[in-house]
C-alpha cells in the first residue's frame, strides 16, 4: 500500500484531474453474507468475543467462482511490465481451487484471543494476546493493504513468549493486533471520514479501553500512517514508535522526482538507491493506488471474480510480486503459496475489496514526507521494501530517533516475510522504553 505519487503530495484536489491524481495518490459490517461477528452488544464500549466460521457454501461458491474464470490473453512481452503475468494468477487460481484449505487459516485464527468493540459507530476487530511474562510492554500493531492481521499472526508467539523463542522474559510484549476499517472482520464505515487520523484516534480509545497506561505502537504500509498519526496526537500512554515503512523522503528529493526532474548530483549511495527505487516507483508501481484513491467505488470485478482480486492485490509492489511468482512456481521464499492465498481469501469472503480501497480514497496525507513526530521513532529498513530509507533521511524525519537498522533480507510484509527478524527489531528497538512501564 502506499497513496504517494511523483509530487510526493496528496490533496483534496486529486479528484479534479487524473493527472494530478496520478501525481498525488499514494473502510458498516462485515459481508451480510458471513454471519461471522456476534450481535451488538448493548452497553457502549463494550468488549465482545469474536470467532470465525465461515458456510461452507461460502466456500463453494469461490471454487466454483475460480473454476469459471475467464482468462485474459497472455502477456506479450517476458517479464511483468504489462502486469501480474498469466501463468502465475493459473498457478494461484489452481492452487485455490484444488488444494487450498480455508478451515486450517481459520482454525488458527480462532486460536488466538479475539474481539470486537464498537468505536466512534464503527466496530472494530482485533486479537488480543497478553503475555505470560511480567512487566511486559503493550504493543499495538497495525497492518496495511493489501494486508490483513493475517500479515502479523506468525510474530504473535514470539512477541509474547519470547523464552520460548530463544529470547529474554524481559522482551515480552502483550500484542493488539486490529483490523483497520473496511478491512477484514472489522466493521464498514457508512459514513465519511475514516482517514488515517481518524483511525489513529480509534486505536488510542481502544488501547485505554483496554487498560493499558503506557504502550507502544508498529506499523508498516498504512499501518506506518497511522501509527504516524498517534504519535503526532501523542497521548501520554504512547511512549514510543517502529516504522517499517517509514515516511522520510526530504522536500527537495520529492520535487526532484516530480517530472522532468533530474537526481541530485551529492547524494550517498543509499540515497542513490532510495531515489531510483521512488523514481521506478512513481512511474510504473502506481496504477492501483490511483485508481482506488479516486475511484473505488468502479472496483467492481474485485468483488465479483476471486482471481481479479488475487491479481489486483498481488501487483502491489514489483518486489512483492516478483516474489510471489516465484512461489507460485515452486520456489521457497518467506512467503508460501497458502500465504498469499490465506490473505486474499480473507478480502473476499469478508467483501472487502472495495471497502478497504475508500481508505485511499480518505486519504490525504503525504505518504512519504515526513510528519514531525516528536515521540521516540524506531525504523527498520527492509531491502525489498518500495524503497530503503537512508539513515540520513530518517535522522532529519525522526528528531529522535531511537534505532535505526537495515535488514539483509525480507521486503514490504516484513512480519509476514520474516518474522524472526522482524521479532528481533521489535525487541531491540522497544528496550530501550521499557523503563517507562
């Protein structure tokens, strides 16, 4: 996910002209088809227990969705510069159809603590994982598109009981882990608003409803925009930040990457590669991003063919994609093939495709120019990411910033790539803080 373009600006008047979308474009139930959250409860604020269960005639109607699919011509060039390539969506769709087991995803999910709790009209779904350990540090992690809480399930265990992962009681954290608006099993916000700041405020109320005085906050992809967004609010429990996706990108950078712009003849070679990675970024990664920033609602085919989903969300990031592809053809990356599956089936049976575009379509913020946070920042670079920010970027974006490390391996879904690493960021970046609980 991302919302920026090539201006690196995102404002209200993206909607006037496509081009200048192009240039600034960077969710209330679930599916009334899936009986999978409990009823209202009556007393406001409170804290229900959720738990999946999906018809199986649900189930069905996708197989025999996947078994009609109507398949476009092939690409007619080697590579994937016209887009998600024909043989790797069959790959997908076979799988799905043939081989996929919704009830395994399911079952664990519903081994962890889950709930819903209305906030601000909207209900809001999250797990809940409180450690075994004492004195441990609260954290609440969200996630981005086109990502689900699905990305964050394989840190739970070693987040929240770290002694039986080769770690250290004193690095326990208790994890939150919600599903953002019109995403997931969360609610579908009927009415306007439900922007990045809003949702920041959302999960402020859910972090005291939940009794937590002192907590930390992570996030990558719109999960990095919101996690922003509290820290901007800074309320006195939020101590600290980590970023995996984190928003640095200098004013004179982005104007240099406007077009007809030139690189900067005295940057370092990491500044090198963040700029050519944005430079690429800006003009062949954006498509999606536009279209949902300005038209969600014409989505349509999304909610209606299961492998136009799958493509639509697997051509998020060139690296992703390529590496997904791979997968699909037999190759052992930090993704499996019942990964990517698990997440899109979630967008579908939930419906979710287009509720979770309008989030783009809310949105207007800067992805990637720095906000000013003034609370402690830690970021981890990932080397597939969109693009690696530099140290030199994040040190004038984070005033202070606490940690700063860039991984050798692992890209956009950082969590769900490569979990053990992304465990022992969380770690290493949030010691320093946990004096303060």
């Amino acid at each position: 996910m991302t919302t920026q373009a090539r201006t690196d600006i995102l404002n209200p008047d993206r909607r006037q002209l496509l081009g200048q979308a192009a240039m600034t474009a960077v969710a209330a139930s679930v599916s009334s088809l899936l009986p999978l959250r409990p009823a209202k409860a009556a007393a406001s604020g409170a804290i229900r227990p959720f738990s999946v269960n999906v018809p199986e005639e649900d189930l069905l109607d996708l197989r025999r969705r996947l078994a009609a699919t109507r398949w476009p011509d092939r690409e007619i060039v080697a590579d994937q510069s016209q887009g998600v390539q024909l043989t790797t969506v069959q790959q997908l769709v076979r799988y799905w159809q043939n081989d996929y087991d919704w009830r395994r995803i399911e079952a664990r999910l519903n081994s962890f603590p889950q709930f819903v709790t209305e906030i601000d009209g909207v209900d809001i779904h999250f797990i809940h994982v409180r450690s075994r350990h004492e004195n441990a540090l609260p954290m609440i992690v969200t996630h981005g598109w086109p990502g689900s809480i699905i990305e964050q399930i394989k840190i739970v265990g070693p987040l929240t009981d770290p002694t039986a992962h080769g770690a250290k009681a004193a690095d326990a954290f208790d994890l939150v882990i919600p599903s953002l608006p019109g995403h997931g099993f969360s609610g579908k916000p009927a009415a306007l608003g439900w922007d990045p700041q809003r949702i920041a405020r959302a999960w402020i109320v859910l972090m005291k409803r939940l009794g937590y005085n002192r907590y930390v906050a992570q996030g990558g992809d719109w999960g990095n925009a919101v996690t922003e967004q509290m820290a901007l609010i800074a309320p006195p429990e939020l101590l600290g930040i980590h970023t995996n996706m984190p928003a640095t990108v200098p004013d004179d950078i982005a104007t240099a990457l406007q077009p007809g712009g030139t690189r900067p003849s005295n940057l370092s070679g990491d500044e090198k590669i963040a700029y050519d990675q944005l430079d690429d970024f800006y003009k062949h990664g954006l498509g999606y991003a536009i279209e949902m920033s300005n038209r969600p609602q014409t989505l349509y085919g999304l909610v209606d063919s299961p492998a136009g989903l799958a493509s639509w969300m697997l051509d998020h990031d060139a690296r992703s994609a390529a590496m997904i592809a791979r997968v699909f053809d037999g190759k052992t990356e930090g993704l499996s093939r019942d990964d990517v599956v698990d997440n899109v089936t979630l967008y579908w049976l939930t419906n979710t495709a287009v509720s979770s575009a309008r989030l783009y379509w809310e949105n207007k913020l800067v992805f990637f120019a720095p906000k000013h946070v003034k609370i402690p920042v830690a970021v981890s670079v990932f080397p597939d990411e969109i693009y690696a920010a530099p140290r030199s970027w994040a040190e004038k974006a984070y005033p202070k910033l606490m940690h700063y490390n860039r991984l050798d391996r692992g890209g956009h879904f950082a969590a769900w790539e490569q979990p053990a690493l992304f465990s022992t960021e969380m770690r290493t970046a949030f010691r320093p803080l946990r004096q303060s609980i």
